[in-house]
C-alpha cells in the first residue's frame, strides 16, 4: 500500500481531528502517502482532495470539529456518485481508505467495498456511541462532559429556585448520553428510549420527593425517548402537577463541539493508528474498535446491523442514587 | 447598627454567594450581627431566617447559585405580606438589610423603605446587566463567558457542515449579554432589541457572504428581540433561503449557572463590602454600584426607572469584525 | 448487616465525595445506618464520628475533594491505635467499614481486619492509577484532563515562542498520568519510570526535530521518573543544548482538585454501590474494581502486592505520533 | 495610508490574536493593505513579512497564543538591526505599523519612531497588566481566571487535607494578579511588590487561624515579592512553624495560555480597531487603552515610563474577607 485517503463524514464529533492526525502521522510513519479528502464522500465525488503531510495535522488534536469538514451525500447513494468517486480515487492512485464516522458512512463504505472492492477501514466518530463494535465511540466522553458540565450550571439556578429541570440531551434512538448524564448529575429521573419511563413514574416520583422535602429536581430525556421531547414531557408532567414550577433546557449541539478530552484522545488516537495498520496488514471493509480495552476489527455490515444494549443496571443506579 | 439581614430575591445570578460572604464577613469585621433571610421576600415574610457566622460563608465564593435560594414573592406586593415582613425582622431586632437583587427586588425595597423606614441598601445581582447605576451587575461577566464558550462550541460543529448557526442568549429586554457574544464569539450578525435588524438584512448578509465563499455563519440572538425568538427568525430567514442549512440553539438557563469568573468575584466582593459599610454611614434606599471605577450610591428609584443605553459603536464592530 | 462506617484516607482524589454519596445511598436504600468518620484513621481513633443522611450527601456528586477529609495517620500504626478505633466503632456498633484511597489505606485495612475481623470493602480512590485489581482508580481520569487542560495552555505559549517545554506531572511512581497527557498533548517525548529514556534520546530527538524545521516541543516528565524532575531533566538537556530555549513547568497540586469528570462520577458511583453491596453478600478485605467492564473483587493484600503494568505499546505512540 | 504591518512581540498573551484579527479586518474594512511580520522585531529584521486577508484571521479570536509568533531580539537593540528592519518595510512599501506587545516592544517602538519617524501605534498586551494608559491589558482578564480556576482546585485539596498551601503567580514587578486571585480565591494572605507584607505577619495570621479552628489556608504571593519566591516564603514560615503542614504550587506558564475571556477578546477587538483607525487619523507613537470606559492613546514614553499604582484598598479587602 502506498497511497491511503482519509475523510470524515457525518454528524462532527470531538476528537475527529486527533483520529486524523494519529491516521497522518502513523502513514508518514510507515511511508505511505496520505490524502486527506474534504466533506466525506460528497468531496470524494468533486475531487477535493488533497496530500496532507506531518505537519498539515499540527496542534489540531485539541479541536473540536473536524479539518476535513463533513458532510451526507445524497449523491454518493447512487451509483453514479460512486462510480466518479472511484474514478478520483483512482486517479491519484488511492488504494486504500480510513473512513471517520458512524453508520451512515459504514453503510456507504460498505457498498462502495461491494462495487469496487478498495480497502476501507473505519474509526467510530459519533457522540452518540450507538455502534456495535466498540465499547465507546470517538467524540462520546468529550459530549457527556459537555452535558454534564451544562447539567452543574443548571443545578445551580434549580437548587436556587426550588425547580423542576427536564433536561434534554442527544444519542439519537439511545440513552447512551443520558444514562452517565443522569448518574454524574445526581438526577432523579432518566427517560431513554431503550426503558420505559412513564409520565406516571416521573408524576409520582416528583410528588414522593416533596413529601419528603426535597425541592428541586433534575430529569433527563433523551431525545429518542417514547414520552416525547423535553418539553413534550415536562407540558405533559404539568398538566398532572400544576404547581410544579418546571423549566426546559434543550442543550443542542453544544453537545457536538468542544475540545476533547483525554479519553477521546487516546481513543482516537490508538484507533487512528489502528486504521492505517489494519490496511497494511491487509484488512479491510471492517471497523477498528475497543472491546474490553483490546483493539478490535469488526465488519461494517455487524457495526450497522447488530444492536449494543445498554447496560440495564444504570437505570437501577439511578434509583438507588436519587434515594 | 447591631443586627442586618441579606437576602437573594429574583433570578439568580453566579456571584452571589460571593456578595453574600462579602455582606457578612464585613459585618463581623465591623462587629454587626448578620442574619440570612432565605427565598428573599417569602422568607422574610415566613420567618425563615437564620444567624450567619464568618464560617457559615466559607467556601462558597466559587459557588453558582444562592446558598440563601431566591424566589419571587406575590405576599409581599400586598401591604399585609409586607406587614408581617417587617415584624418578622423586628422581632429579630433587625435594624437594617441588604438585598441582592434586580430591578424587582429594588422595587420591592423601595416600597418596603417608604412604608417603614427601614434602611436598605442594595447589590446589584442579575446576569442581564440591564440596571441603572453600574457598569457591570453580578454575574454577568460570567453569564457572557458561559455563553461565549457555548458558542465556540458550536463553531466547531458549524464550521465542519458550513451551517447557518442561529444562537439565542439570554438578556431580557437588552442586548448586553448578545453583543460580547457576537463580538466575542465572531458572529456575523447581531440582532439586538436595541436596535433594528431586519430579515431582509439578515438575507442580504448571509448571500453576500456565501458569494464570497464563506460556508458558515453565526446569528446571534438577544431573546428580546423584535423580530422575535431564535428559532422564529431562523424560521423567516428560511423561507427566503430555502437551501441555507440551518440550527437553531437556545442557550437557556445554563447561562445563569457556574462558578462565578474572577470579574464576578471581585465585583461581589467589593459591593458586599460596599453595602454593610453604606448601611453602617448612615445610607438608605441606595444600590452599590461601580461606575468607571468609582465606587457610587444610587437611589432605587433610578436603578428602576433610568434608562442604561447600550453602546451603539459595538453594534457597528460586528459588522466591521465580520468583514 | 446493621450499621457502616465510611472514611477516605491518604490523598484526596476527585471522584471521593460522588463514591461517598454513592456508599451512603445505597446504605440508605438497603436499609442500613451509615456513619461518616473524618479525617481518615486519624478521627477513627479520636471518635470523630457521626451519622449520615441521604440528605448529608446532596449536591456533592460534582464536588473535588473529600467532605469527611483525609490524613495520614501514625497512630494507626501502632497496636495501640488500632486498638482505640476498634473500640470507637465498636461503641457504636458499627458492623462493616467502606475505605476509599490507595495503597497506604488498604494495607492499613489489611492489618486491622486481620487483628479485629470486622468486614472491610475497598475503592481504590487516587489519582496515580497506580493499584492493582481495577483498569482505572477514581479521580485518575480527572487528573489526566487537568494536566492535559494545562498543557493545552502551555504549548499555545510554546509555539508562540518557539520553546521547549518539561512538564512534570504527578503519579507517584508509574507513568499511568504521564501516559494520557504525552499521547493527548501532542507531546514529542514522555519519560516514565517504567521505561529508560535517556536524556541523550531527548537531546538527539531535539536535533532531529530542529534540523526538521520543527520549533517547539513538549517534554511530559512523570514525578517519578529515573532522570529526576523535569528541572533536573531540563538542566541535563540545557548541558549539551546551550542554544535552547527551555522552560519547566512542574503541575503539582493542582492535579488534585477540580469537579470529578463523567467517567469518575461514574466509576465512583459504581464502585461505592459495589462496596455497600459487597458488605451485604458478606464479602470482606477485599477492594472493588471494574476490570474489562466487570465488577470484580480483589484482596486488598493482592492490590497492595502485586503489579499493574502500564501497556507498552503507549510508548510506542508517542513515537509515532510525533512523527 | 495604504499599508500597515501588525507584529506581536515580548510574552504572549491570551486575546492577542482577537487583537491582531481586529487589526486585519479593519484595515481590510477601511481599504488598507496589512501585512503579518513574524517573530516581532526578529522576523522584521529578517523579512519574515506576508500579507494577510480578511480569512487569513478566521477562527482564531478564540485561540490562545499567537499566530504571528512572538520574540526577543537582540538585533533590534543595535542601530543597524533597526535600519535593516526599516529597509524591509521600506521594501514593501509599509506606511505604518501596530505593535501588540509590553513596555519592551513600546520602547523598541518608540526608539524606532525617532529614527524613522514610521508611525506607529501599539496595543497593550501583556497578562501583567502593569501599563500605564490603560486599565486593563489584553491577556490580564485571561491570566486572572485561569491563575483561580488554579487556586479553586488547589482549595478542594487544602481543605481536605487541613494544609497551608503557597501559591506563586506571576505579574513581573506587580501585584495585579495576585490581588483578584487573592480575593477571588477566598486566599488569608497576599503578598506583592507594592506593600510589605512580613514573614512575622505570615506566621501571626496562621497562628491566630488555627486557635480559631481555621484548618485549612491559601496564602498567594507574587512572583516579584520581596520576601522571595512562593519557596522561599513557605521555607521561612515553616522555620517559625515546624509543625505546619505547607505545600508549595507555582503556576507557572498555564497563566500564559488557554482560550481569551469574554472580556478580553472585546478589549483585544476594541483596541486592534483603535490602533488601525488611529493610523487612519494621523495618530503615532502612543498606545491605545481604555481608561474608565473611554477610549484613550497615551505616548508610548508615557506607557514606559509612568507607573500604574494598584488600588491599596483591595489590600485591605484581603483582611476583612478573610476575617
């Protein structure tokens, strides 16, 4: 292998540009020459492309966001769109790929492996850690740190003002971000997608609280919980309890950016080195991971297809801890 | 004077807990007893108030929020509810009070003050800096900075998808907390209740720029603006640019939580000093305040009723940062 | 099982107050008395008990630090000493300990269950990661993105200036703090105890990067480190590169504070329910620890004794990295 | 005017870049060409000069450091250096300059103007905020804050370990960080240039502490005290006091970096827009600042020579707070 390209796609996630430049700097390494290719696969079609050398990847592992940038494709979902996309690829003499994101652009790795059968090995870069695959993906310890830093701030003016707080944070269909969010923020309520936390449950827990003369409270909705948004459920929790004073924070894409933290550097890091050398050593069409804090390769098709549960002990824990 | 009360009324601001410890640490400094009055004006009214020693404020500088909590009170707007106030306070011998605090707690004080003479001496304490007679009120440097650091998040993730991002910060009805956030945050726009910044204009800046090929932007919005909230411009923007990719984010309550930034603390401090000192000089009816560095004493009644204009020349900064 | 005692000994670590909060929930939740004793050994032997409340640990989850304080004890070494605690728990029927902190505190554990019988459950609580029976210790991923936050600040003014800097981080005598900040600071070189890196390799990798056009570099030195401290390390290198510009930085206690990150939040809460329980099913001289995601049980005499080798391919990357 | 060059030169300071992006975006605003020179007076000296766009300042104003790199030169302190870094601007067709930098770079700037009359305007940037014609420098609101986000995490484990901690900051000759930390830090003592503050008084207020039960102290000293480094006073204090239980933290280059406050990027971008449009008007060799909310341009000689008393009642703030 000579030539490699790398790109990022999908929604950003912190540490998207340390995963780059572990990629860079493990091919300069190894001698291999390294294209970076700009706003994913749509940029692979146009031919943005361009060689990125030891120091193009300087001072970028503390960023937030992505060099590269991003961005879905609605053309590279035809194949025509693959077909150009190849066709540049082919031009530079690109024999290999790292594809930076989560599902979406495993799907599209996975059938441009299909077609045209190019090497491609991906790096999990998503906040939302909803990938099989991996025990935890690039960007998601830097987003629960965002949350749960904002949840401190808003449990100040809660405990200030004897509120209730429904607080909504992101992880698409999971409760992966709400779940550490709800434990670290000392919450009384969690509702996720994968559980089923009714409107009763969370009524009743709130009027439990103030018989015992607790006064201000924190519940966390995860966007992809059955009940609702965040204000779905708190409108619907105070038509039961009129004189709950409530308040609503979505935290948005706060969540998304942000410099990344120590764990995500390591993690993208090691997962970036893990990428170029699983090419070399002739991989391929698989996605570079840790389980149980070995390195891992599994095929795109299981990290798309396969589900991780969540671990059902969290929910308990916040019970326990919210006593 | 032997024996004060303080007391956090209204929304709370980071910074208080400072000024509270300022307010009784001088106290004791100068041998006054200090007595906490908790949930501002119903407390007073309830009777929920307590000695403060110098050790019950150690370690609360830092603290976001009001260790003696704040609330809005309906009681003490009837003459009855300010009655019982009053007589709670006489009963504990209480010859004078400081209230941290925005314009309604200073209009409450006034009222009180005229009915029973009590004197009152007042901190500026809300996160909107929209009161007459200082510069800056508690908590607002770090209400902006809060934000700001929101905002460079966001940039991350705005710049990677060449987004329209459409960012609302707090304020009430001025735009003191938005203009250091767009000019801090380099947004490209501002829109302010100050001034007039139409859809029109938004349009034409945003298709200005993409002809120069920039891909992302920042709009900040002040929550009082007339063009109404983020999500409503965000809303009209889009429908004379259907193809801008667009996100709106609402800032919300985190903003008036955190530990306070050093500005704060010291700002706190000084006019908690200020305050007991005011009220030991025989002042009355007054709110502390700093204006270009001066130490000032400004009447309630003009803290309430006068206007604080807002620089008009940042408003053209933005523009010329933007460049 | 009736009544718990809860104390943290040796040096404090984020993370502790969030496992305290957890031990004395979980108590609480199954039933069971819990007594906070302060000052580790040191108020066990002095009687300075007393009793928790769920209430007693509300809003401490985010808090650095211990609320029931730390100390070394000589007296707990003595016969004697262990003796007078006993009794001092034994007065109060205390039936089962909790003891957060490192190695110090279990071998102390150790003994006084070997003298006296009464059940003891460990969490390992220390920055150094340095004990075996759990991937990570609490507060050490707190103290990792401290250091790593500081030496984000310092390579801005290490470029700016085109300086080396040697920065010394804590970790008593494994490279388990200096690991993260090497890989996640983007640092050119990492000295650790566990590995020779001689001061002719760091001079010989300054001549290399220099002659590569490269002009700051960042030189991470664990406090343990064979060569010395980072300013013995510095002067050395200084020796036989009169012409560099260097300075040293040496982190301190600095590493120690803060709010405890997500990942210990989670971990602390993990493992002081993990603890409780573990009294409950009668296990006993045994510390907590999550290995590979599972909850596991390790004698303290094993985490005391025995080795926890830091992975050697980490070296390697920084190597690679620095390309 | 049709070309300006803007350089930063001495210590680096946070918002330095804030400033230099407002310096290119006005001059590009008001039709003016800009030139970067890098490495200060060095890169002058050396031709290292290029021209800067509006884009080439984007995404920075958050950055610490600077992108124009920063240096000492020895070269421009001798005649000829000078005439050779006027030959460069000359070159280039350079009409004026904006020097970013501290009472060194204003006396390069002001020997450089009497030699070749090039106007020049500067921008005070410097952490130490020791400039006279100004209340505030760029990068001192910065410094401050980090120097106590510091101290805050310093406190966690001061108070539980019931320890006395010495903690070093930075400010040249002055006391204009160490008092704000001191306050804000919730510190007993501070110790600066400006007043003489005795070991004697040092041992006297921690002996009277701890006969009050007070366990745990914060003692700041200015790195251009008197009585000596942070070491030193700590080494002298614990002669008096064997059973003292001290610690030393000097904080060292962390103060010089991280990210700009809110403050400091508006005063950053309120003096880089200063400077150029005061080229623009006619005005050179002064200093832009901002006194008690106004805009002012003081003569360098002025900036250089004359003293900035600090305010001695914030000495005396230190005592009654920490009563």
């Amino acid at each position: 292998m000579k030539k490699i390209g790398v790109f990022t796609s999908g929604g950003d996630a912190p540490g998207m540009n340390a995963c780059i430049r572990a990629i860079v700097r493990t091919a300069v390494y190894h001698g291999i020459e390294v294209y970076g290719i700009r706003r994913g696969y749509n940029g692979m079609i146009k031919g943005e492309i361009s060689k990125l050398e030891s120091y193009s990847v300087s001072n970028i592992i503390q960023k937030g966001g992505t060099i590269l940038r991003s961005a879905r494709s609605k053309d590279f979902m035809t194949k025509e769109g693959r077909k150009t996309a190849y066709e540049q690829l082919q031009k530079l003499g690109i024999e290999g790929l790292v594809a930076i994101g989560g599902d979406g652009t495993f799907t599209g790795a996975n059938i441009f492996f299909e077609e045209y059968g190019l090497p491609t090995i991906g790096a999990p870069g998503t906040i939302d850690n909803d990938l099989y695959g991996t025990d935890y993906t690039i960007g998601y310890d830097t987003a629960v740190n965002t949350a749960l830093d904002a949840i401190d701030k808003i449990r100040d003016t809660a405990d200030s003002h004897d509120r209730v707080f429904f607080i909504e944070v992101m992880g698409r269909d999971s409760g992966y971000i709400a779940i550490p969010c709800a434990i670290g923020g000392g919450a009384e309520i969690v509702m996720i997608p994968e559980t089923d936390t009714s409107i009763d449950y969370v009524v009743d827990t709130l009027r439990t609280g103030w018989s015992r003369s607790k006064t201000s409270f924190i519940v966390i909705v995860a966007e992809g919980d059955a009940e609702g948004s965040a204000t779905e459920v708190a409108n619907k929790v105070q038509e039961a309890l009129p004189h709950m004073d409530a308040r609503v924070t979505i935290l948005g894409h706060v969540q998304r950016g942000g410099s990344p933290t120590a764990a995500d550097r390591m993690l993208a890091s090691q997962l970036g080195i893990a990428c170029v050398e699983g090419l070399i050593s002739g991989r391929q069409n698989e996605m570079a991971g840790i389980i149980d804090g070995k390195l891992t390769y599994t095929p795109f098709i299981d990290t798309i297809t396969k589900d991780k549960p969540i671990n059902p002990e969290f929910i308990n824990m916040v019970n326990i801890l919210s006593v």
